[in-house]
C-alpha cells in the first residue's frame, strides 16, 4: 500500500482516483524534491469520493445536473457564496463585495455573486451550474446523514500499513482530519492540509465530528486534535477563498504548522499547493526524510 495517501477536495465527481493519482502522484514527487528529499510516484495512493457526489446517470444526460442561481438554496449555500465573495473582495481590491443590503437573499444578488466568482481564474473554466454544484457539495458532506461516514470509508480503503503520511485538499481536508479522529488505530503520523476551509466560523469549524471543545460554553470553542498525528502542517495560498481562515492555530492549537504560498493565478488548485516546498518539507518529515 501507499506511504503516502491524498485526499481530493470539491468537484473531482467526473474524475476517480487513478486519473487524480496521475497529476497528484508527480506533483508530490517534485515538492518533496524542493524540500531536498525524494518521493517515488508509486509511494503515492489515492482515496477518492467523489462519485458519491455524481448524480446517478439517465438515458441522454450524464454530468452535473444542470442548476441554475435560483437552485442556490437559503442558509449555508448561500451563506457561503457569500463568504467565498467576501474574500474574493478582501483579497483582490478590484473586486466589489456583496453590501449589507443584499446578503445574497434574493435571486440577483446570488447571480451576482457566482458571477463574481466566475471571473477569478480558480473558477474561470467552471460553469455556472458547475460552481453550484460545488455549494451543494460542501453542504451535503456536512449535513446529509450517513454521507461523511462513506467518505471516511473511502480514505480508510485507501490506508495500508505502510501509509504515514495522509496529504489533504479542500473539502477532503475535512474529511481526512475527522477520519483520523474516528480512526485512531490508522498508522498516519503526519497530517498535511492543503487549501483547507476547515476553520471557517459558523459554516464549517461548528460542524466538524468531532466537535469542538467548549469547555466554558462559549462558541466557536477549540478543534479537537486529529487522532494520533504527530506532525499537522497546513499550507494555504493568500488569495484561496475557500481556505478563508489561513492560520489554523488559534482554532486548533500551537502545535499545527501554517504555512502561505503563492501559488500563481490559480490559488486554489491542488497542484500548485502538492509541488510547493513547504508540503514537501512535510511529507518528507512524515516519511523520515529531509525536512524540517
């Protein structure tokens, strides 16, 4: 099995783990090259969910069902379009936010904001209903019943005897830290996340399973620590909005690594973040190589 395991994040449902293991597995190789390292492609393995995400199939329509703004639907969709634009404003000054007034409440507004979002390069190859699709997703792993359970299951399929290192982007992020938290006899030592959203307040940090610490009852409390981890490191790009809350450490305590990047025009793609020396410093940490 794999020494090393990655996790894919959102809107990978077209896609499986052998096509995803080809552009990661090289990808990783080179980071951990950066770091003075080296990593075999073959030490590389994949878990992917994504087909749990893919609609099921009838006769002339294959693919994403075909949404429109008005299929973004109240509360967290909305929620978090708007704090994706909201980032999307704060990060790049050409951008106008959404303003107190409209808060995504009405079908214009949502436009707007997936039209906003349309013409940052993370998102300038995706269609409309594409980008929908992705909101549905992350809703759906957070409050659908018995679903985040099959991802775990995904990942653990995945994880050999041999794995210590287990590598994650976006949603799998969240995904890989919670799975490692319900799988305590996995083998994993090191943790490396990567454009995660993981401590986004009210849509993503209050939800995790486990949740957080509130010992004096007062929100949003403290993550709690991944299972037997020893080594967490988190790289994220400045200008990733999904990753809106870059330093993971007041959510989750002194002994998570953050890192920021630059990852070019397209902050958020895994790629990018995989060949970066400070995820390859992790991950030859993780298997007893060079690194920090």
């Amino acid at each position: 099995m794999a020494r090393v395991v990655g996790v894919h994040g959102i809107g990978q449902q077209l896609l499986g783990e052998h096509q995803l293991g080809a552009a990661w597995a090289p990808a990783l190789a080179d980071g951990v090259t950066r770091a003075k390292g080296r990593l075999d492609p073959d030490d590389v393995g994949m878990a992917f969910y994504g087909d749990l995400f893919r609609p099921v199939g009838r006769a002339l329509a294959v693919g994403d069902p075909r949404y429109t703004a008005s299929d973004v639907e109240e509360g967290f969709e909305q929620d978090l379009l708007r704090a994706w634009w909201e980032e999307a404003a704060r990060t790049d000054a050409r951008i106008v936010g959404p303003d107190e007034r409209t808060l995504l409440r009405t079908p214009t507004a949502v436009q707007a904001g997936l039209r906003v979002l349309s013409r940052l390069p993370y998102f300038a190859d995706v269609a409309l209903r594409a980008m929908v699709f992705d909101l549905k997703q992350v809703r759906r792993y957070l409050t659908e019943p018995g679903l985040r359970e099959r991802v775990w299951e995904r990942i653990d399929a995945a994880i050999g005897p041999d794995t210590r290192v287990l590598v994650a982007h976006s949603l799998g992020s969240v995904a890989a830290y919670e799975a490692l938290w319900h799988r305590p006899d996995w083998p994993v030592t090191t943790l490396v996340t990567i454009g995660s959203p993981l401590a986004i307040p009210g849509l993503v940090f209050e939800r995790l399973r486990p949740p957080p610490d509130v010992p004096d009852g007062t929100l949003p409390g403290t993550g709690r620590w991944p299972g037997n981890v020893r080594a967490w490191t988190n790289v994220s790009d400045e200008g990733d909005i999904v990753a809106l809350v870059k330093d993971l450490k007041p959510r989750f305590g002194d002994r998570v690594r953050c890192h920021v990047v630059h990852n070019g025009s397209h902050a958020h793609d895994a790629k990018p973040y995989l060949s970066s020396q400070e995820v390859g410093r992790a991950v030859a940490s993780g298997l007893g190589g060079a690194g920090d």
